[in-house]
C-alpha cells in the first residue's frame, strides 16, 4: 500500500513539567520581541530537539500568524499541544509567559511603594524609550503590511478614525470595517499546497472551544454591565483585548489605553512606564497585562490583580488555537479570507500609528532633549540593533541624566 508523502506519524508524547522546563528556559532568555521569539523556538524545536519538522513548523507560525492574539505565545501553545496534550500547551505558556509576567509585577508593586525614591526622570525614560519601540514597531508592520496604495490608505484612514473617535468601540468598529474592505478590493493569489498539521484535535473540543470564545466575548460585558462588578469589567476589558489584537504584541498598547487610562483603572504615566519596562524582559509583550493588573486603582490589584488579568488577555488565544486547528486547512486556502486578513492588518498599522502620537509621543516628548533621546533609543533598536533590554535601561538613565543637565 502506498504511503501519503504528507502524512506524519504521531508524535511521542511529553510530560507536562519536561515542557514547562523546555519553556521556561526560553521563557528567561527570549529577548527581542514576537519575530525572534519565533526564531528561537525554530532553533529549540526544529534544528535542536527535533520536536516537529520544518514545514509543521511553518504551518503553525501561518495559523498563529492568521488568528488574533500573540502569535509567539500561540505557535507555543500549539506545540506543547502537540507534543502533550491540553497539560502541554498549558506546561509551555506558563514556562513561557511567567518570568516575564512576575518580573513585570514585582516592577508595579515596586513603583507603588517606592515610585518616590526612583531618580527624578527615570520613568520619563522609560516613556521616552516607549516612543523609540513603538515607532520602531510601526515601521516594520508597514514595510510588510502595507505594501501597496490600497493597504496604505486603510492604515492612514484607521489611524484618523480612532483618533478622531477615541471611544472605547472605536478599534473594533475600525478592524471590522477594515476586514469588509478587503473583502471588497483584494484578490490574493492562490496559495501553494501545503502539508497538513499533525496535531489532532476532535472537531466537539473544537467547537467547544469556539463556543466558549464568542459566548464569553458575548456574556462578559453583560455580566460586567448587570452586576456593576469592577472586578468582571477588568476580566471583560482584558478578555476582549486579547481577543481583537491583530498584527502583534505591540498592537495591544492602543487597546489596553482606551480601557484602563480613561476608566481610571491606571494612569497615564504609570502605564506607558510600565510599557517601556515590558521592553526590557524577555518572553511575550502580553505579559504587560500582569503590570496593569498589580497597578489597577479599583477591583482587583496587587498580584490577584496581575493574574486575573493575565489569565484573561491569554484565555482567547488558548480557545482559538483549540477551536481553529481542525478547520484551519480550509480556512487558510480561501481567498476571501485572505482577503479580509489583508485589509484588516494594513488597519492595525493605523491603530498603532495613532497610538505612536497618542498616548505614546504625546506623554513621552515634552521638550527637545526628549525628542533627541528617543531618537537615540530609535537608532539603538534599528541601526546597531542592540537588545531592548540594553536600549530600555539606557533610556531610563538617560532620562535621570537629563534632569542634572537640563
């Protein structure tokens, strides 16, 4: 009998704490961000361990790529799926996700207790360092997403709208509006043949999964709104976040703004530090939901605060990664759903082109010395390409150097 040269066998499967292991080692080293977070676990998974083959691999950097949420934090989800079962996937976001996410705690429960004793102008730094990454991020996602007239007028068009309406709706009615016009004007090529996943999830879990996505996407602002509850209007803000972020990590910064700042949840200047301080960890920038949770004003705060809200922007991309994978081979060779992808990732370059001028340039550049140390950090991330880490940490000291100077 003939064998299907696309066929894979099952892999052998792993125990939960040898993923939590594998994880949390990349979870503790993985600077730079979504594109080299992908790198690294190519290295891990396709060259070193062997855990799956090139093209498996690639396959699920393309679904991660297609759903909303954090594509890294995904494309692991869905090899600790692979290689053991629902305890894997959750063994390999926690070693993934927890350095980060209680380094980034400790950093907002420090900021409360002893913000007063920090340098005068560190956390002016650490905003100005915000303004450097952000553009940064802008100028990528352009390069790649906006690559011709049609996707550049969605984006610059996106971009006036939220800032035009900066209504807590806006985004969404703005990604919405931006996947119909894709529908309408592009026409992608048809995709080459591609080997099938060879992760195995029952279409019942599936849907499951898909059920709990849009009921809870339905359910949460309804109970939030019936019981007046600060606590599931927190679960609700950050649930729907990680539900509706497309196009990357830095994309929740306009999202999570247009929930937390003008609720009062969180000021301003403490948001927007606490951005710049998720630069310099390592693992997901989704993580900067635990700094928000642990700085909440109101509801839940302190570390119930960062694990509630953590928990909620992550909980979408679990479901998703669940639900989407037996239906993706369908979903991936269909033009019309390239085509609104298209539209609605040339819309996410305008949210976060918006978020560049506001909050971030607006809180960040108050004078010209500022402007020219954001400057410096820009030229530090993307022409001698140092480590986030390296520029962040500069930056703040560069700002306390500016008061001495200045």
């Amino acid at each position: 009998m003939p064998t299907d040269p696309q066929h894979h066998s099952a892999p052998s499967r792993l125990d939960a704490w040898t993923i939590f292991l594998v994880f949390l080692r990349l979870g503790l080293t993985s600077f730079g961000g979504p594109i080299a977070h992908l790198g690294y676990f190519r290295e891990e998974f396709v060259q070193r361990r062997r855990w799956l083959d090139e093209r498996s691999y690639a396959d699920l950097v393309a679904l991660c790529q297609f759903l909303p949420g954090p594509a890294s934090s995904q494309v692991g989800l869905a090899i600790g799926l692979l290689r053991g079962g629902y305890r894997g996937s959750l063994a390999a976001w926690a070693g993934f996700t927890l350095p980060s996410a209680i380094a980034l705690t400790l950093f907002a429960l420090g900021i409360a207790r002893w913000g007063d004793a920090l340098p005068d102008g560190f956390l002016q730094g650490l905003k100005i360092v915000a303004v450097a990454v952000v553009a940064q991020a802008v100028w990528g996602m352009a390069r790649s997403l906006c690559t011709d007239g049609p996707r550049v007028l969605i984006a610059l068009a996106a971009a006036s709208a939220v800032l035009l309406l900066p209504f807590v709706w806006s985004q969404v009615g703005v990604i919405v509006v931006a996947g119909l016009v894709g529908l309408l004007i592009f026409r992608p090529a048809a995709t080459l043949a591609h080997p099938t996943l060879p992760i195995t999830v029952t279409a019942r879990m599936a849907m499951l999964a898909l059920t709990s996505f849009f009921g809870l996407l339905v359910l949460l602002p309804l109970l939030a709104s019936g019981t007046g509850s600060q606590v599931l209007a927190q679960i609700d803000a950050f649930f729907r976040t990680g539900a509706l972020v497309f196009g990357g990590g830095h994309v929740v910064l306009p999202l999570l703004q247009a929930e937390v700042v003008p609720s009062g949840w969180v000021d301003n200047d403490s948001f927007l530090a606490g951005y710049g301080a998720a630069q310099a960890v390592p693992g997901p920038l989704f993580t900067f939901a635990a700094f928000l949770g642990a700085s909440m004003n109101v509801g839940a705060s302190g570390w119930l605060g960062a694990a509630l809200c953590l928990l909620a922007v992550f909980a979408p991309s679990f479901l998703l990664v669940i639900g989407v994978l037996p239906f993706w081979e369908k979903l991936r060779g269909n033009r019309r759903t390239q085509a609104a992808l298209a539209g609605v990732n040339a819309a996410v370059v305008g949210l976060l082109l918006a978020a560049l001028y506001d909050p971030v340039w607006t809180s960040g550049i108050k004078a010209p010395e500022h402007f020219i140390l954001a400057l410096l950090a820009l030229a530090g991330l993307m022409y001698w390409r140092l480590p986030p880490w390296l520029v962040v940490v500069a930056g703040a000291f560069g700002g306390w150097a500016l008061t001495l100077v200045v």
